[in-house]
C-alpha cells in the first residue's frame, strides 16, 4: 500500500490526465486508510422507533374532476 501510495504522489506531481488520475488514487488511498483507522463500530445511538401508525398513502383526486354518473350542462 505504501508503494502505491508513493508512486501516486510522485505521478501526481505533473499535468494532464495522468496527474489528475494518479490525484485521484492518492485521494483513495487517503480516504481509505482513514476510514480503516477509524474502527467505527455502528450508529452511537440506538435505532429510532417505528411510526405508530403506518397507513397506505391515498392518491388525491383531480381538482374539480366530475363525479362519477355526473355530466356537465350544456
């Protein structure tokens, strides 16, 4: 990991795709070693209650949609 690491910085040092590519795998590189040192175990919090009621959402009605059997005038 070490390795990679140092040939990523020293490709990175330059300009065009490959600086930005090599940028981008250090950046990886970084991220996952802190998330790796951080040994986060779960949510510090226990899990939040369920809603008390779960009810199936309705579907709105048009505005003004005619009823049905109804037919306009005219």
């Amino acid at each position: 990991m070490r390795t990679l690491l140092l040939i990523a910085l020293r490709a990175s040092g330059g300009r065009g795709p490959h600086a930005e590519a090599a940028r981008n795998v250090v950046l990886a590189i970084l991220l996952a070693q802190m998330l790796a040192g951080a040994a986060h175990d779960g949510p510090p919090h226990p899990a939040g209650r369920a809603p008390r009621r779960v009810a199936p959402r309705r579907d709105r009605r048009a505005f003004r949609e005619t009823l049905a059997g109804r037919r306009p005038r005219g």
